[in-house]
C-alpha cells in the first residue's frame, strides 16, 4: 500500500494541472460508504498537504476540488441509501 501511495504522491507532483482531478477523486472516494474504508484517503491527503506546503500545489484549488468530492461522495452515499 505505501508503494501507491508514493507512486500517487509522485504523480501529483509532476502533473500538478490534472492533481486537482486527482484530489477530487480520492476525496470522492473516501466519502463514499463502505469504500471509504478501503481507501486510505486521510493518508493521501496528509501527503497532498505536504505538496501544498512546497508551494507545488495551490491551496484554494486543491481545497476546492476536495470540497467538491467530498460533497458530492457524501450526496451519493445518501442517495444510494447506505
């Protein structure tokens, strides 16, 4: 697991313009019922800090995009009915 997990966080690093995409989606993921507790998403997010901490990433975007994946998983967990 910590192999994706550096293997994302890399990712993130070196395509910062799709890394808004990328935090969506694991803010997405994390929201949702059940798989929430598969992804280790808390874990990503530390890691996506540290990348908005070495100005690699922007802090009002990424938080954006997070907030935006977060709602929406949450919306669809309770939609679903879980």
């Amino acid at each position: 697991m910590n192999v994706y997990l550096q293997e994302l966080i890399g990712w993130v690093s070196l395509h910062s313009n799709l890394a808004g995409f990328a935090v969506f989606m694991v803010a997405f993921s994390e929201s949702l019922a059940f798989v929430g507790l598969l992804i280790p998403g808390t874990v990503m997010m530390v890691g996506i800090g540290a990348l908005i901490a070495a100005d690699a990433l922007s802090f009002w975007t990424t938080m954006a995009w997070a907030v935006v994946g977060a709602v929406l998983g949450d919306g669809l967990s309770y939609w679903i009915g879980v």
